[in-house]
C-alpha cells in the first residue's frame, strides 16, 4: 500500500500487534521485556512488565531513526478499509497468524493502533527496566543498539 521499506514497517506494526495480543497472553510479553529489554518482572500484573518491554521496543526503533507512527509511514486513517479489503485478496488472507488469529475487524483494529504519534511521548527513566535503554526524549535517545538487535533476534528464536 506504501512504499516503505520493510524494516520500517515493521518498526510500526510490530509495537501495534504487540498491544493488541497483550491480553491474549501478557505473560509471553512480559518474558520478552525481561528477557531482551532487563525490565523487573512485576509477577503481580504482568500486563505492566509487557507494556514496559513494548514502550522499550519503540524506544529502540526510535533509536535507530525508524518511524514508530502510522502517519510516519504516509499512511491515511482513511485507507484501513482498503488495507484490509487488500488483504482479503490475497491467498490464505484470513485468519492469518500463529499467536493469534488475526480476523478483518481484528487487523482494523491493529491499524487503528499505529496511528499513535509515539514520537509526541516523552520519556523518562524507568527504575524497573535497565536504564541504557531511555535518556531522555526519543530525540536524544542514547541505546546499546548492535547487541539490542542481537538480544532481540535471540528472544524471538526461544
């Protein structure tokens, strides 16, 4: 639909998906907030930890100078109908996923997620996830990225 490298989309959609299966299993997430980003595990409310691990995940793209917005993408509220539509033509479109399976209004609902202007956030240190991640706004975003890519690549393979 856009003409965007594939990194770059990912770096907007994998956050998205990652909030919309959160409460499908939170405890998944929250392993790879410990595991990748050195996040505490808050066994009490997981949903917590996996929210950290995902707000570290944009923190890491926006290191990297990736987009972490729909619009940043030149993507249009406007075109989810379409975007779906697309993705209904294609063989084997729907359901599609192995974590969760992913329906039309579900993949509505994704987009309608990456429209957040993550870069409008500020951030700030957080005292339960390893500080060399955030310091400061994503704009002054100070992060050990070649090993992060590394870590992260580990996690998704466990």
């Amino acid at each position: 639909f856009y003409d965007c490298a594939h990194g770059a989309g990912l770096a907007v959609v994998l956050p998205a998906w990652m909030e919309y299966v959160l409460p499908h299993d939170p405890v998944r997430l929250a392993q790879f907030a410990v595991r990748v980003f050195g996040c505490e595990m808050n066994f009490a409310n997981p949903e917590d930890t996996a929210r950290q691990g995902i707000e570290k995940l944009c923190l890491f793209f926006l290191s990297l100078g990736m987009p972490t917005a729909f619009e940043e993408l030149g993507a249009k509220a406007k075109d989810i109908p379409d975007m779906v539509a697309h993705r209904a033509e294609k063989p084997g479109g729907f359901p599609f996923g192995g974590f969760v399976k992913i329906q039309p209004a579900d993949m509505e609902a994704m987009w309608k997620v990456l429209r957040k202007a993550r870069r409008k956030v500020e951030y700030s240190v957080n005292p339960t996830c390893s500080a060399a991640f955030i310091t400061g706004t994503p704009e002054r975003i100070s992060s050990p990225a070649r090993s992060s890519r590394f870590w992260l690549m580990y996690w998704w393979t466990v």
